[in-house]
C-alpha cells in the first residue's frame, strides 16, 4: 500500500465526564472552600466559645446553671414544648390583660430539627434544641464568611464573621433560638443569588422561610434579585431556573402562615391575629419612638438603653451600607430586616435580637477593617470582645428581661 493510500490514524475520543468525576470535583470545590473559610471559623469559634465561658463562670458563680440560661430560657422554652408535644399550647398571660401566647406564633423548621436529634440520638430537648443551634451558628459563620468574600475577598468575609461573632448580643447565637439558624440558610441563600444558583437560592429561601417570622426578608430578597437579572438578561428569561427560583422562595413563609391561620381558626390571615393578641404588630415604629421617648424623659434598665443605642448604630450602618452600594440581593434582605425590627411593636428589648441576620449591616465596618493596620484590629477586636461577653452575660445572670 501506498503512502498515499494509507489509511490516517484516529485520535482517541476525549474520555466524557462521568458522574464519579462531576462528584470529586465538587467535593474538591467543598474542600477548597472550607480551606479557606476556617480562619474565620476558628476566630468564630473562639469567639463564641469564650463568650459562653465567661457566661458560664459568672452563672455558677450565683449559683444558675448554663445550660438551663442558654436551651431553657425565654422563647427557648417554647421551641422546647412544641419539639416534645407539638402545636396546640395556647395560655392567657397573667400579668397583661387582653394578651394571650399560643406556640403558633412560632415557626416549624427548628422544633422540626430539634424532634428529628430527640429521634436519633438519646438527647433531652434542651440539649439538642442546642446542638441544633450551635450547629446553626457554625453554618452560618461559614455563610457569611462566603458572601463576604464574594462581594468583597478573602480578608473581608474573615472580618465579617468576626464582627458578627463580637456583636454586643452575640449571646444570643449559641443560646436555642432561632437565629442562628435563620441566619445561616439566609447567607447561603444570599450566596447561591450572588453567585447564579437560583434554584438553591429559591430552595434555601422556601426552608429560610419555615425558619422565623422576620426569614420573609430572605423571600423578598431573593425575588427581587430574581426580577433584576430576568429585566437584564433576555436569555434568563427563556431559564426555567430563573422563574423556579422565584417561585419558590416565599414559599415556605407563605405556608406556615396559612396553615397556621387556619389552624387557630382565624382563616388564610389568622397567624396575624395570633401575633397581635401576643402584643406583637407592626405599627411603622410608632411603639418604638414612644418607648425611646420614655427612656430619654424618664428612667428604666440599662439593657433598653443598650438596645437604645444599638438601633441607632444599626441606621448608621445601613446608610454606609447604602453609600458602600451592594447587590441588590444584600441591600434588599437587609432593609427588609431593620424595617420590620424597627417597625415592630412591643418587646423593645428584643429588637438587637431581631437584626442578628442582618449581617450585610457589617461589610462597611468589614471592609475598614480589613484595610486597617494590624495594631487597629487588634485593639478593635479586643474592645468588641470585652463588650460581647460583658454584655451578654448580664443579658442571661443580671438583666432577666426578654431577648
């Protein structure tokens, strides 16, 4: 034969990627991840370890046990109840008149969590409605940590978790609430919008959303980011993930209240009247100006006048937020946040609790940070942490006020 008849020799075919290889490259993704993120998870984790110690030796030093403050202890003890019993716990209060708690005030998804723990490990409620919370807290530092650095690096998402692990009612993240918890499915959700997943930013958002009362601001956020990018992007509009994430966000907010309203036989809007007849309503601050009035004419506690002084730095940060012009996904979650902490009616003393998700509030003073001389930071750093664990553990042994 010829070598001009010489039959040509075939490349082999490029190996296709199998389902094994797409599954170790997001593990690897994983890892790579969380190399990163653990500076800031160990500086959390310090942190809040630390603040619970401090809590801890001062309890037993009065003869109170840590463990009852921190799972036991205000609403705590409501996600106790429904964990063991479920819904159904209604009670007239006996010092205000007209007012009456009933549990469907508060929303499935952690006493959900903290049932599931009972059923698989041998753990009481109150220890698992911990576990469940602390465990929380570790994803959300990691989320956070993740928004931060996306919008703005590494240096930035580290400082974040920081100062969100030193805010004055930091406490509040290792104790059995519900904010931990919130917050960690909001900065992922907030993360999978930032970064183009929408079907895992609907999905984080419909779970955010069984989550808390204030979690809608995840819903809004993620709609309205959804609705940005389908006005900018013609191809998106032809995505049916775009649309998916969309529809899914409010939908686990949208749900409870319903199944709740109906429930306490009050209709589709009956979980409204179960707020109110808790004393709790939305009023566009008119409850919370009148109280501020009162502390500044007349006296009362010095925890009310450090929620005082923490909204006030609250509207500060969400103007240099606005200056610092963030995603629309972040700016929106976190407006929606302040407006219905702000706005609220009733428990003043609880308003600091109510922002803890709010955590974009803190990429201007993040961003500063990371910028700052190393002297500054630490010195930063060290006057937050002195004020966190001073102030959440007179919150827990001294004040005995609602959080």
């Amino acid at each position: 034969m010829s070598a001009d008849t010489a039959v040509p020799v075939q490349e082999a075919p490029e190996p296709r990627p199998t389902a094994d290889g797409a599954r170790a490259r997001r593990l690897d993704r994983l890892r790579d991840a969380l190399r990163r993120a653990l500076p800031a998870l160990a500086c959390y984790a310090a942190a809040r370890l630390t603040g619970m110690a401090v809590m801890a030796c001062w309890a037993w030093w009065i003869g109170r046990h840590p463990r009852t403050l921190l799972g036991h202890n205000w609403d705590g003890i409501w996600y106790t109840g429904i964990a063991k019993n479920g819904y159904g716990l209604s009670l007239p209060s006996l010092t205000t008149r007209g007012v009456i708690f009933n549990d469907l005030a508060f929303f499935p998804l952690y006493p959900g969590l903290v049932r599931a723990v009972m059923t698989v490990l041998p753990l009481t409620a109150v220890t698992a409605g911990l576990l469940v919370a602390w465990a929380a807290a570790g994803a959300a530092a990691w989320g956070i940590y993740a928004v931060g650095e996306q919008v703005h690096g590494r240096r930035v998402g580290t400082m974040l978790v920081v100062l969100w692990g030193l805010l004055p009612h930091a406490i509040v993240q290792s104790m059995a609430y519900t904010e931990s918890l919130m917050t960690a499915l909001a900065a992922w959700a907030l993360y999978a919008a930032l970064t183009g997943r929408r079907v895992w930013a609907g999905a984080l958002a419909l779970l955010a959303g069984l989550s808390r009362p204030n979690a809608i601001a995840v819903a809004a956020a993620v709609c309205v980011a959804g609705a940005v990018t389908l006005c900018q992007d013609g191809s998106a509009r032809r995505d049916w993930r775009a649309w998916a994430g969309i529809a899914l966000a409010p939908l686990g907010w949208f749900g409870y209240v319903i199944w709740a309203g109906y429930r306490s036989g009050g209709g589709p809007l009956g979980y409204f009247e179960v707020q109110r007849l808790w004393g709790s309503r939305f009023d566009f601050g008119v409850n919370a100006v009148g109280f501020m009035r009162h502390l500044i004419t007349g006296h009362d506690a010095m925890a009310y006048y450090a929620v005082m002084a923490i909204l006030g730095v609250t509207l500060v940060a969400l103007l240099f937020l606005v200056l610092d012009r963030p995603p629309a996904v972040l700016f929106v979650y976190t407006l929606v946040l302040v407006v219905i902490a702000i706005g609220g009616s009733s428990y003043f003393a609880s308003k600091p609790r109510f922002l803890l998700p709010a955590f974009p509030l803190l990429l201007p003073a993040a961003l500063a940070m990371a910028k700052a001389r190393p002297r500054t930071v630490v010195v930063t750093v060290g006057a937050l942490a002195g004020l966190s664990f001073c102030y959440g553990t007179y919150l827990l042994t001294i004040a005995r006020m609602p959080m």
